[in-house]
C-alpha cells in the first residue's frame, strides 16, 4: 500500500535527466554496506539508507551498491525501480506525498495539494527550480482517521491539514527550515482507540504469554491455540494453529531454521488498526512472534513495517531493545537454555503488493515484491527457502493472548467459527472516526452507530478488495461467514458519488499493480480508462458492457488474489449504486473517448477541405 505517485500524467512531467547531479558520496554507501554485512538479501534496506543519506539513487550509486552486494547493476536498479519510494530522479530537498486515499480526497486532500504547489510555484511531479521541494501523492498514509495527511521525506508525517496549516509548512519550505524543526504538534498521530477490548484494554505483555507457553509446553499450547479458533485477521482467516502445524511439521533445509515473520504493511486503503497495535501493544504483539517461535523451533523473526510508518521505527527498535535486556528476546528467553529468538525490523518502500505474504517474502529478500507461484507455500518454502510463517500484527497479539488465558477463553467471545474480537479502523463521514475493537458477530449497522455516523449510504469493508455495502445490508455481520474484513471501515453519506469513489478505487488498483501478470496489469489500467472516459463525459451503455466483462475477465485470471480483488468496488457499485452510473451511461450509440472529427483536422488541412462532408458531426 502506498506508492508515490504524480497526479499528471507521465508525459507531461517535467523530466530531469537521470545523471543531473554529481553521483552520491560513497561514504553513506560503505556505511550501509558495512552495516549490513553487504548482504544482499539487505538490499532494500540499503537502498533506504543510502537515499535517507543523499536524497536520490542515480545509476553511479546503485553501481557502486551492486558491486558492494555482487550483484548486476540492472538487478539493483530493477529493485530500486519496483518501489515508489525509491527515486531515480532528483526529488526536492523536502519531497511532501499527500495520502490520496478516497477518504483524505473527500477531506479535500488534492484541493490542499494544489494549494501547496501553487505557493511554492511548481506542479505536482515536478522540482522546485531551486530544488527546495516537490510535492506527489501516496496511495494511503494509514491516517485515515486523523487525516488530510501528507508524508514528509518518506520520514516524518503530517497530520490534520487545513488551508492555514498548509500556508505555514509553504512559509517553513521557502525559509528552508529543515523538517526536523517543523512543530511537534503537527506530526502528532493520535491512537483513538474508541472502543478497547481484550486486546486494546489490556496492558501490555512482558513475559506473562512466554511463561505460561513454557510451563504448559509447546505441543499443549498449540493446541491451545488450535481450540480457540484463531484464523488469520489479515483478510483470508486461515485457521493459525493449522498453519503453525504445517510450518512445524516442515522439513527444514540443512544448516537452516524455521522463520517467524510479522506482516505490518497494512496497506489496504482506509486500514490503521495495526498501526495502533505497533504504538500501543508493541509488546504484545512481539511477545505473540516470540511464542510462535518456541512453538515452532524458530530462531529468527522479522517484522515488515511499511513504509509510510517510518515515523514508528525509533520507538519500536526502543521496544525491541527493552525486551532483548529484560530477557524476553535473544539468547536463552526467560532462562531457558535453548530458548534462543530474536526479531528485526524490515522496513517496506511502498508497494501495496508486499501486503501478500508471497511477495512480501521477496522483500524481506531484498527482492522485486512480486507474487510466488504457489506451492510451495511459505509454511514450506518460505523465507529464503525456510519453512515460514507469517501472520499480520493483529493476529500475533491475540495468539498471545491465547497463549496466556488458554484456548477456551477466546471462543467465549465472537461466533463459532469467528471467534474473538475484531479491530475495525473506522474513517469517512462519521463523527468518531478511529479504532473500535468489537466481538465478530457485530452488525455493520452497530458499528455506524458506535462511530457517530448518519445518513450513511454506503460502507466500504476491507478496503478496496473488500466489499461495499448499501444500507440494505446494515443488518449483516461481521464474521467470517458473512462479512469477512480485514480490518477497513470506510463510511460514505447521502452526499457521496459512488461512482467517483469507485473510480478512485480503479485509480489505486492501476497504480499499485506489480506488472507480473497481464490481465492486472493491462485489465486494471483498462478499467481505469473506461472510468475516467465516463467522468469525461463520454459514456454509453457499450461502456458498461465493457466494464462488466473486464470484471470477468480480471477474477479468474489473474496471478494473485490482490489482482482477482481489483474490480471489486466495480462489480458491488454497478450491482448496488447503478444510479451513479446510469446518467454516465444515458447514450444509447457508443461514444468515442476523443474527438474524432479533431483527428481528421490535420488530414482536412492537408486536402484543403473544410465542408460539411469532411467533418464527422456534419456527415449524413
């Protein structure tokens, strides 16, 4: 989730050529290969560093990173090239990315980007001519609750603007007052956890879930966790326990170890409650990984955090740093010889598609975060070709918590088959925008009421690749059986045209494709067009028959499930919103996207006719 983006179009950006500047000093390169042993599968943590350092990557500094690592230069630069937040062109001094999430646009988050540019003279995508600033957009922030928001660097966030603030941040670039002086009070990010369950309400863990793990031993405790019922909260709910089975009962490759890894690249548009779990219950959820391990006979864990929380690294290398000294991490946990796991950090560079475990494995790899062709599947062949699991931050934080209170407390809560609590990150057109933590079962009628909304018409949940719901469907649940939801609750009101948040929607899933695979990355960009042919004016109902089969077309043929989920907001508006569409669609003879008859004025130039029957709109 989360990629740099220009809101022009490729062909009118102001271009720099790739070698504009001198090539990067090589002392924050040595630095960071030292650091990293020049590992490569560290690469896109070295490429991060280096660009904290320099500010941009031209081709002299991923030549001299390719040889540091012993890797191709076109490697390196095929990686560098795959994340947005890596630049191969110059960037401002201070780069700003405002979210451009449906929920920040209704927030008036491109008004405010406009307004930005227009006091500090450049357009969206270009430079500053005195290289000062530039200003683009992210996909999502994961702000959504306290947003407009803008990311500062890929570094430092900005939350809450409004026209006045972003007057002062023009005032502060053109002054040149580095973004490390800018006020606290605008990169404050608020919990707003509305509502705390067993989770959220609970302190945080310091050893209570590892002690109880070791006196009960492994195999009880797994299946502890295979009585509680706790599937996966990232989206597809498998069952964790049979997960963890499987990754244990895995061979493991000589020399190698079972790995545990943490997918905190929430990138699902409209989706934050993980990133609340990171700043509240860090602890809890490190001490999930750490029972994970002891279950599995792991020795190393890995944490992906994506890369718009960059502002979350410090605190969460603090956490990390407190549990290695108070026994809960590293060699012999809690006094258990043999006991031996330690985590790290990984830090993403916005790509929405490393939110799919496969790709995010090729990250951590220091890969292209594309899709593996399954099987084999992680829990086989996972990172580098260890047997591995991975499970999303909520999901680690209520294994913990089983692994403390015992597999028959978590069923007592929820529904059979979606048993516990769920986090809902709640945004939009409601008076309590936040996170609630409510029992599955909850009906999306009793959420809209929790967060103050009214008037609602539709909500969004799970993101984009979820579902949308008209009020119509208000009475349905939260479970894995009805409304399954990976955590985003997007509230939309009367006021609301759902066809242009589901053409913001189709923008996103064209933006954030891999490439890997043609039906996603040619049938997004597709759908993409028809929108935009329609929000121009141009629409007929030969357009609507064309949406219809690129809906068809894009859920049985794509590579991976994020791009069978791209036409989704597609398919439930058409079925549900069809009022939104049909006076785009009024025409009852097909439209063409371009003026045709504005085509044929060179030709007519060119023969020197210019009467009726050499113009189109005058022909029969």
């Amino acid at each position: 989730m989360g990629r740099d983006r220009d809101a022009v179009p490729r062909a009118s950006r102001r271009r720099l050529p790739l070698m504009t500047a001198a090539p990067a000093p090589s002392g924050p390169v040595e630095a960071a290969l030292q650091r990293h042993g020049a590992d490569r599968g560290a690469l896109v943590q070295i490429l991060r560093e280096v660009q904290a350092a320099t500010g941009w990557l031209p081709r002299e500094t991923l030549r001299t990173i390719a040889a540091g690592v012993g890797l191709t230069p076109a490697v390196v630069e095929g990686v560098a090239g795959f994340y947005r937040f890596f630049h191969l062109q110059p960037v401002g001094r201070v780069h700003l990315l405002f979210s451009d999430n449906v929920t920040d646009r209704l927030l008036g988050s491109r008004e405010l980007a406009a307004d930005l540019c227009a006091r500090l003279g450049l357009q969206p995508g270009e430079v500053a001519a005195d290289g000062s600033a530039s200003v683009g957009f992210a996909s999502c922030t994961g702000l959504g609750d306290q947003g407009p928001a803008l990311l500062v660097n890929q570094h430092q966030v900005l939350t809450r603007l409004d026209r006045a603030r972003i007057a002062e941040v023009a005032g502060l670039v053109r002054s040149g007052v580095p973004p490390a002086q800018w006020p606290a009070d605008w990169q404050r990010v608020e919990p707003q956890m509305r509502r705390a369950g067993v989770l959220l309400g609970a302190p945080p863990l310091a050893g209570a879930a590892i002690r109880a793990m070791l006196a009960r031993g492994a195999d009880a405790t797994l299946a502890e966790v295979a009585a509680s019922g706790l599937r996966g909260r990232g989206g597809a709910g498998f069952d964790t326990a049979r997960k963890w089975a499987l990754c244990r009962a895995a061979p493991v490759p000589a020399g190698g170890a079972r790995v545990v890894v943490c997918n905190a690249d929430e990138g699902e548009p409209g989706t934050f409650k993980d990133r609340v779990l990171l700043t509240e219950q860090a602890d809890t959820v490190f001490e999930g990984m750490t029972v994970a391990a002891r279950l599995l006979d792991a020795r190393q864990g890995l944490l992906y955090l994506r890369g718009e929380y960059r502002f979350m690294l410090e605190a969460l290398q603090a956490v990390l740093a407190r549990r290695r000294a108070a026994g809960l991490l590293g060699q012999g946990i809690v006094g258990t010889p043999g006991f031996d796991f330690d985590i790290r950090i990984h830090l993403g560079a916005g790509a929405y598609v490393c939110g799919e475990e496969s790709a995010l494995i090729e990250s951590l790899e220091g890969k292209r975060g594309q899709p593996r062709i399954r099987p084999p599947f992680p829990v086989e062949s996972g990172y580098l070709g260890q047997p591995t699991v991975v499970n999303n931050v909520e999901t680690f934080c209520a294994a913990a918590r089983i692994a403390e209170h015992g597999g028959a407390w978590w069923p007592a809560i929820g529904l059979p088959g979606s048993t516990g609590t769920k986090l809902h990150s709640v945004s939009g057109d409601v008076a309590r925008p936040g996170v609630y933590e409510l029992p599955f079962g909850v009906t999306v009628a009793e959420i809209l009421a929790e967060a103050g909304a009214a008037r609602t018409q539709a909500v969004q949940v799970g993101g984009p690749s979820g579902v949308c719901l008209a009020a119509s469907d208000f009475g349905r649940r939260i479970a894995f059986d009805d409304v399954p939801t990976a955590g985003a609750f997007m509230v939309f009101d009367a006021a609301r045209d759902m066809f242009e948040v589901a053409r913001g929607f189709a923008q996103f899933f064209a933006h954030e494709s891999c490439g890997f695979c043609t039906p996603c990355r040619v049938g997004t960009e597709l759908v993409r067009r028809r929108f935009d042919k329609l929000a121009d004016g141009h629409g007929s109902m030969f357009d609507e028959a064309e949406l219809r089969a690129l809906e068809a077309m894009m859920h049985g043929t794509t590579h991976c499930g994020l791009g069978a989920t791209a036409t989704n907001p597609l398919r439930d508006t058409l079925a549900r919103f069809p009022e939104a569409y049909a006076r785009r669609l009024a025409s009852p003879r097909f439209v063409p996207g371009f003026d045709l008859d504005a085509e044929l004025a060179p030709a007519r130039r060119v023969t020197g006719r210019d009467d009726a029957g050499a113009h189109l709109e005058r022909h029969g």
